[in-house]
C-alpha cells in the first residue's frame, strides 16, 4: 500500500512549545487508524509575553514565516497563535488567512492556511454551539478581547476563566490535568460546548476525554479545532481518536 506523506507547517510564537507536541500527537493517532502520514515544519514570531503590544508585533512577523514554510512547499499551513490574530481586531482571522496564503501563491508555491482563530470559531459552528462556556490562560483584559471576538462571531460566551497568565512559557507549564477541577468549578448546565483550552500554547488534549466525560458536553480546544481545520483543508477525514467530539467522526 503507497502511503501519502503531508507537510504540515506551522507559524508559531518564539515561546511556543505546545503546538508542536500536541497536533503532532493528534496525527500520530491519526496514523492508527488511517494511511496517511505527515511531516511537522515550524517557522517562528518572537514573543515572550502575552501582551497586545507584543502580539501586534509578532503578528507583523506571520508573512516572513508564511514564506519561509512555502520554500519548504508545506501542504498546509497553520497560523498557531489565537489571541495574536484576536487582538487584532474582530473578523480578522478572515484578513490573515488571505493575506497569508497570497504570499504562498506568490512563492508559487501555493497552500492553504489556517489560523487556529478562525478555525475555532468554525470549529462552534460545526457543532452547532451558541452558548459557550471557554477557560483561557490570558489576563482579564485580553480574555475579554478574546470573547468579545468570539460573541461578535455570533456565539456566546455565558461562562468563563481567566488563569491570568502572562508569560508565554508559564502558559505552557500550566498542568492539562488541573482543567477538568477548574471546569467542574464552573456552571455550564446551560452551555452548548465547552472550549477547554481557547490558546494553542495551555496543553489541554490530555483532559478533553475527561471533561467530556464528566459534564457530557461536547468539548473542543484552539488545538483541535486548527487540527479538524487542517484536515479538512488536505481533503482528509478529520477524524482523530481521543480528540474529543469535533474530531470524532461526527463532523
């Protein structure tokens, strides 16, 4: 059987460490059951901390790494920063993407791109999720940016939780298994879907069973939602065992 080998690239801040371990672990599920095969490719934004001034500047840095992954000619690219692309104003997922992917074309190296912003916007419109409870790692000022963006996408935020923290690399350190605690704290009886990690950078895939599990709601994370969005962008079967409802099957 001739297997089909994916690049997969990626546009990823200086400090992330999360993006490169946890869709890889997804694919690498993926492989169990289905023939395809991928590679991983980065390209980095600096930024240390999570601050607007520093996410504007790192996001003026998004067009050098979307050429660099073209010479690589990736087959699919991921912007992998949601509160970068948030920050920037409402429907801007939508502005990046074209952007983006205009300077692929014009490496004529053409492919498309996804930026894990609007994929989990899409990623509540699949499942039909108008009210949304949401745990971001972020300070309150730019949790509140990352929800007003959310809501002006036509869900809403009912519930939420903000870690509050700033430095990129903490944000990383931040334990997967201390989310089903910090969810149960939450009221989410009244909640479509639960986005138990809304930063590609706070791992998360870890607990998404779990929480699932434990509150019987359809649970999707930034991670997977760029992950489902990837997929669908290769024409492939988004599907991905324990990755929580979204890639499940179902969609």
């Amino acid at each position: 059987m001739t297997l089909t080998l994916y690049r997969i690239g990626q546009i990823v801040p200086s400090s992330n460490i999360t993006m490169e371990t946890e869709i890889p672990a997804m694919l690498a599920a993926r492989q169990l059951i289905m023939p395809e095969r991928f590679t991983f490719h980065s390209a980095r934004m600096r930024m240390k901390h999570v601050t607007k001034d520093e996410l504007a500047a790192m996001d003026a840095q998004s067009d050098r790494c979307a050429l660099e992954l073209s010479d690589a000619r990736v087959d699919v690219l991921g912007y992998a920063c949601l509160v970068a692309i948030m920050s920037m104003g409402h429907g801007y997922h939508r502005e990046s993407q074209q952007r983006l992917q205009a300077v692929t074309a014009e490496n004529n190296a053409p492919a498309p791109v996804v930026t894990s912003a609007g994929a989990l916007v899409e990623a509540l419109a699949i499942i039909g999720a108008k009210r949304i409870a949401l745990v971001a790692p972020y300070m309150k000022p730019l949790t509140k940016m990352v929800i007003d963006y959310i809501e002006a996408e036509g869900v809403e935020v009912v519930v939420h939780t903000a870690l509050e923290i700033s430095d990129n690399l903490k944000v990383a350190a931040h334990d997967a298994a201390n989310l089903p605690g910090i969810v149960q704290e939450m009221e989410v009886s009244g909640v479509d879907a639960i986005v138990l990690s809304a930063c590609v950078q706070m791992p998360s895939l870890a607990s998404v069973a779990r929480v699932e599990a434990i509150t019987g709601k359809p649970v999707v994370t930034a991670a997977i939602a760029t992950t489902y969005q990837m997929l669908k962008a290769l024409d492939l079967a988004p599907v991905v065992p324990g990755a929580g409802a979204l890639l499940s099957g179902a969609y």
